[in-house]
C-alpha cells in the first residue's frame, strides 16, 4: 500500500495465514484476536508513526530493522519494526494440524544437529522456556547446520549473526497467558507437538 502524498511505503498488518480458531485448543480465538488484532496491529501503526517523514520512511522492514539494530536513539523504531516481522513470522511458523514428523531433508538436518527429533523437541522447549522474560525461541540455520537460539525482547537472530530463521516461537505472556497463565512449558510443547509450520521451515531453509 502506498501513500502518495509521500510515496512511501506503509506497513500493513498481514491477514492470518489461518482462521482465526484454526489453532485451537493449543492458541484460542481469543488469543489470536488479542494478539494479531492488537499487539501486532499496535507495532504496526507504532511503526508507521515512528518513520513518517524519516529517511527510514521506504525502505523495506528488514532494512528499517538492520538500520537500527544496536542503535539506542532508534530503539523505538527497532523494537516495532523487529516485532512486526517477528510475528508475521511466528504465524507462518504455525499451522493448523502441524506438528509431527518434518520433511525427510529438514529430519536428516535435525538428527544431525541435535542427534534425534525428540532431543531437538526437546531443546527447542528448552530454549522457549528459559528465555528469561519476554522473548523468542528459534530454529535457524547458520549456512550449513541448524541451531536454536533464543533472543529477548524483539531481538531478531539475524541482524549481526547472519542466522537465519526457519521457525519461531513467541515466549511473551501475551502470546500464551490467556490459554496457559503461567505454563510456559506447556503452551511450548504443545505448539511444537501439534503446531510448528514444517513446510514453512523447509521453504526458508531455501
Ligand atoms: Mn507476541
């Protein structure tokens, strides 16, 4: 969408890939709606108004997001812009009836890497559950072998890693506090069980 006043990009906030029950009984509808409907669209209009009459003003999201990485007088426009696209990739990262078994080249990369599926379930609940805080559980590849790593706040893994992301979980309250108050492990495994997006994993592992 385009402002032609300015003829600058603004940001959108992205449909759901899903209905807004499709994740139940893991994530409700009431989650959803509070979480794409009003935290998402929050980081989105936060975003809009921050780069209005910037030089940020644009440019495309990962570059407004590696622009201002590390910047503490950006850190306004980085934390809502790395949110943005933290959770349109959290909901691409989830499907419903997901879950199971990955395709056979993400499963040889997973036994590689964590030494079998059920120790990489493991450890990605592990890596979900003890971010300290608000944060984000992720699957990333490095190039050449897949890893988990977590980040706090809207830290992204790839703005001085060069990681890069095939799935994520969303560790802040809000995206499981409704559903699960304060069990974190449980809304972690369960959206690994019966949620994660493989499909959407092999397609960024490119
Ligand atoms: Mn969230």
């Amino acid at each position: 969408m385009v402002d032609e006043k300015k003829n600058s990009a603004i940001f959108t906030l992205p449909e759901l890939p899903f209905a807004d029950d499709a994740l139940e009984p893991v994530i409700s509808a009431k989650t959803l709606s509070f979480h794409h409907g009003k935290h998402h669209k929050a980081y989105v209009d936060n975003l809009n108004k921050l780069i209005e009459g910037t030089d940020l003003a644009g440019k495309s999201l990962e570059d407004i997001i590696k622009a201002t990485a590390g910047k503490q007088d950006k850190a306004g426009i980085f934390n809502n812009a790395a949110q943005v696209w933290n959770h349109t990739f959290y909901w691409n990262s989830l499907k419903k009836d997901g879950g199971g078994e990955p395709p056979a080249e993400l499963k040889k990369k997973i036994d590689g890497a964590f030494g079998s599926f059920d120790n990489f379930k493991k450890e990605f609940a592990n890596a979900a559950v003890t971010q300290f805080g608000s944060g984000w559980a992720w699957l990333v590849t490095d190039g050449t072998a897949l890893r988990i790593v977590k980040t706090g706040n809207a830290e992204v893994p790839f703005t001085d890693t060069g990681l890069k992301p095939l799935l994520t979980i969303d560790v802040w309250e809000h995206a499981y506090y409704l559903d699960f108050q304060n069990r974190r492990p449980d809304y972690a495994n369960a959206v690994i069980d019966k949620l994660l997006n493989w499909d959407f994993a092999l397609k960024n592992l490119g």
